[in-house]
C-alpha cells in the first residue's frame, strides 16, 4: 500500500480511486483540515509529496507538490517486482491462550533465474518487543516457482491479551530486504 500526500482533496480522491492509495498528511500549524485528512501548509519549508512504501520505506520524495510526477512515481513502483515475494494468509483475527494461530506463507520467484533468499518470521508484541518465530531460513526457488507452507503456532497459556502482528521478510541480505507481508491479530 502506498501513501501518499496532497494538497488539493479532488487529487487525493483521484489518486485514492485509480491506484488504491491511502493519503495522509503532514502536520503542521498552517494545515487546513479536509474531512479525516491533514494536508500539509503548501508555503511549508520540506517537501510535499512523498509517497511510501508498505515497509515504511519513502519511495519517492519531491519539494513541491507535482500531481504528474506523483503519478509518475507510483506507477513505476507499482510496476516493480521484486526478485522473490512474500504473502501471509491468516486463518483468522483473534486467538485464545492455548490455542494456536493458523497461517499460510507463501514464497515466489518472480523471475526467470533462480533465487536464493533469507525467510525470517517475527512476531511484534502488545509493548512493540519483537519475536523471531522462526528463520532466518535460506530458501532456493528455481524460476517462477511457488511454494506455500502452512504454519500452526501454538499461544502460550499465558499470553498477555492485546494487539500483536506476525511480519514474515523475505532478503537477499539483513540490508536488502525484497518483501514483507503479514498480519494483525489479537490475543483476547
């Protein structure tokens, strides 16, 4: 998913309707407030579009606000694949402690070489501690191939309730991360 920001509330709808965009917005004094959204003060000093990736990572990142290059930019990183991906299937929201939490990895090559790549699963807790569940496993896909695996992992009796998310990476190294997909869900 990407974010984007924008000053005009038409150009959020248009980016929102064409490309599945989620726009948020900078918070400043001067900003004016259109329905849920902050749009950042156009006489702002930093820059006014960025747009971001689902890991976090900011993509694109102009000084003045450029609907065309925006579009631009979104449409060149929705074209991008990377070397192997990553989906996560849960099989559902919430657990109860003692119960187990059922998901579905699956991993892809979604090139015509073969790929070599690391598999890590964490588990992110209520207070934002992290927990390797499993990996960093290698794992070897020849071209175009798609595996899946499906995984039960068992909740500790006494599991703190709360929110948690389970993240599943896929890298060529700790620094080039391909891919991340995952899950919320909650202990109740």
């Amino acid at each position: 998913m990407f974010f984007h920001l924008a000053s005009n509330p038409s150009d959020v709808d248009g980016l929102r309707s064409i490309y599945g965009v989620r726009a948020i917005g900078l918070i400043d004094s001067g900003s004016q407030i259109y329905g849920t959204y902050r749009v950042p003060n156009p006489e702002a000093p930093y820059p006014q579009d960025h747009i971001i990736d689902k890991q976090g990572r900011v993509m694109f990142w102009e000084a003045e606000y450029d609907t065309q290059a925006s579009i631009k930019a979104i449409e060149e990183l929705l074209a991008y694949q990377p070397p192997a991906g990553v989906d996560v299937v849960p099989d559902a929201g919430s657990v109860q402690p003692g119960a187990t939490l059922g998901y579905t990895v699956v991993l892809v090559n979604n090139t015509a070489q073969k790929q070599t790549f690391w598999v890590t699963t964490i588990v992110i807790l209520p207070d934002s501690t992290r927990i390797w569940l499993r990996g960093p496993q290698m794992v070897t896909l020849s071209p175009w191939q798609r595996i899946e695996a499906r995984f039960d992992d068992p909740i500790p009796l006494g599991a703190t309730p709360g929110a948690y998310s389970l993240k599943v990476k896929v890298a060529a190294n700790t620094d080039d991360v391909w891919d991340v997909d995952g899950f919320p869900f909650r202990i109740e």
